[in-house]
C-alpha cells in the first residue's frame, strides 16, 4: 500500500515573532545603556562644574612664564616679544593648561604686539608650557616725520603699519627707504590711514632687491591725487643718491588705465642705470621718466647739488632717451 503522506498543515510564524520580540529586547537594553550614559556624563559634568574652579587653577596646571616659548626672533627685532607679551597681558601663573579659553587667550595676547604679524600655531603640554608659532613684520621702509625734537624715522611693514621705533637700531633705519612729504601718524602697531603711505610701502616691497643697486633713497608722494577716467592715484617720485628724480608713477596695485606694469617700469630704469652710469652723482641726469616710454631730462649747469627739495614738480621737460 502506499504511504500517504500527511500535509502539515502551517502553523503562525512563531519564529518570525520571537526575532521581532528578541530585536525590541536588545534594542530596548541599548537605549537604556544609552541613557545610563548619557546621565552618567550629565552627571560628571555638573559635578565638573562645580569642582573645576578649584582644580584648574591649582599651581600645578598654571602657565608660568618660563613654560611660553616662542619662534626665534628675526635679527630686525631687538625687543623681547615674549616677555613684552606677559607683561602687557598678565599670563605669568593666571592661565590654566585646563582651561577651555588656554590657546585663544594666548593667541590673543600675542597676536596684538606690535611686532607680530600672524600667530600661525600653539601647541600646549603638561607640566604647563605652551610653544607659539609666530610671523613677524619686518621693517620695509621708514616715514620721515618732522617733530619739535628733529626728524624722526618711523619704521613701517610693508602694510604700512607703524611698528616700534625703539626697536629698530638707528643704523638700520638710515639705511630704509625714506617715506616724505607725509603729516600725522597712527598708534605703534595700526596701519598708516594715509594712501600714499601703503602706496610707497608697497613700491619699497617691490623695489628691496634693487634699491641698493640703483642708489635710491627716497619715495616722495604728490600731495593730491590724479584723476584718469575716474581712477583716482597718486604719482610716487624716487630720488637717488645723486639727485635724481625718478618719475615712478602709480603704485602697482593702484594703477590707472594705460600705465605699465611694475616690471616694465623697472627695466626702464636698469636700462638708463645701465646706458648713463650710476645714478648716485650730481653727473647723472635731473629727471627719469619710466612710466611709459624711458624719457631723460638732463642736468642743467645750474642744478647741480642734489635734491633739496621735497616737493615733485608739477611739470617736467623730457627728452626722449634714443639709442
């Protein structure tokens, strides 16, 4: 006889309903974990609140002086920045390395010396010390600036920003570009509102690895502005060792419409260094116009000390250097 097999007959899914129960199950303990934790850390924290005054400020976790070190400072600088920074802001034992403000307050107090131009990177440690990465300007011209004392010599960065003039050995600021013809002067470490004086700041930037070699001394700006196509500038003379004046022209960054770059200037000007001799005596030319085509005034009888006045001229009788 045959066996019959017997249908089995579906009962419910009871396996599929004791994952899902099993699922909620271990679901349910992880929020619950979760929970524990997050109160045990809103726990911690309260109780962090109340105790941290007391614990931060502990001798062993205070910043000293002695724990701040800074980048080394450039030969142009002879102040102590670093000491001048703790003094200035009070960060001798007043700073916690636990303290949540640590690098933006020391980023801060060192970020407004005179002398620093960019705080780049702090790196704290335990025991308390903190080593500070820092940029510093650098002096790319002096103002010459006309006081009851004399003539002062206010060194600038190539942002026209004043900088310490104490700092800056008296030597070293003879031998700066010389920036005239400017009045009135903002506080140690703000930038120069005057136009003129980013303008020359910038030239004085640009011109650092010739000026020497074509003996220049002063940067003399026009007392008021050009207007070309509503482009408003002012004209930037340099006057050499000898007397000559070099008719510069616009800023780079400020130039109007029709006028040549910084670079064309400069080849103009080492061509007529080149062709009539170094422009650092009374025998070269009175006056170098660079800022289109190369055109010569030359030296009359008459004109033969160099400069002595400050003031360009509003006009100039030019002849076109040919060769």
């Amino acid at each position: 006889m045959a066996t019959l097999k017997k249908k089995r007959k579906k009962g419910p899914p009871l396996r599929g309903l004791a994952r899902v129960k099993q699922w909620l199950w271990s679901r349910g303990r992880a929020v619950v974990a979760l929970l524990v934790v997050a109160l045990l850390g809103w726990g911690m924290q309260v109780v962090w609140q109340r105790a941290a005054p007391s614990i931060i400020h502990r001798d062993r976790y205070l910043l000293t002086a002695e724990g701040i070190e800074i980048s080394t400072l450039p030969s142009w600088i002879t102040a102590d920045v670093r000491m001048e920074v703790v003094r200035n802001s009070g960060l001798d034992r007043r700073l916690s390395v636990l303290d949540e403000a640590f690098v933006s307050v020391v980023e801060d107090a060192f970020a407004l010396h005179p002398w620093v131009e960019s705080v780049d990177k702090i790196t704290k440690s335990y025991p308390p010390a903190v080593f500070v990465d820092l940029t510093f300007r650098r002096p790319v011209a002096v103002v010459e600036l006309a006081s009851a004392e004399g003539v002062q010599l206010i060194p600038v960065d190539k942002l026209g920003i004043q900088l310490p003039a104490e700092n800056v050995p008296d030597i070293s600021k003879r031998y700066l570009p010389r920036i005239g013809g400017i009045v009135g002067r903002p506080p140690v470490g703000q930038q120069w509102a005057d136009p003129r004086v980013i303008g020359a700041t910038e030239l004085a930037e640009l011109l650092a690895d010739n000026w020497e070699s074509l003996h220049l001394v002063d940067i003399l700006p026009s007392a008021r502005p050009e207007i070309r196509e509503e482009h408003r500038y002012f004209v930037f003379h340099l006057i050499t060792r000898g007397g000559t004046r070099v008719v510069w022209g616009a800023a780079p960054s400020h130039a109007p419409p029709g006028e040549d770059n910084f670079e064309a200037k400069l080849e103009r000007l080492r061509k007529c260094a080149k062709q009539l001799g170094p422009l650092d005596s009374v025998r070269g030319p009175a006056v170098v116009d660079v800022r289109r085509e190369l055109a010569i005034t030359p030296r009359t009888v008459k004109n033969t000390t160099p400069r002595t006045v400050k003031n360009p001229p509003a006009t100039d009788q030019q002849e076109s250097l040919v060769k």
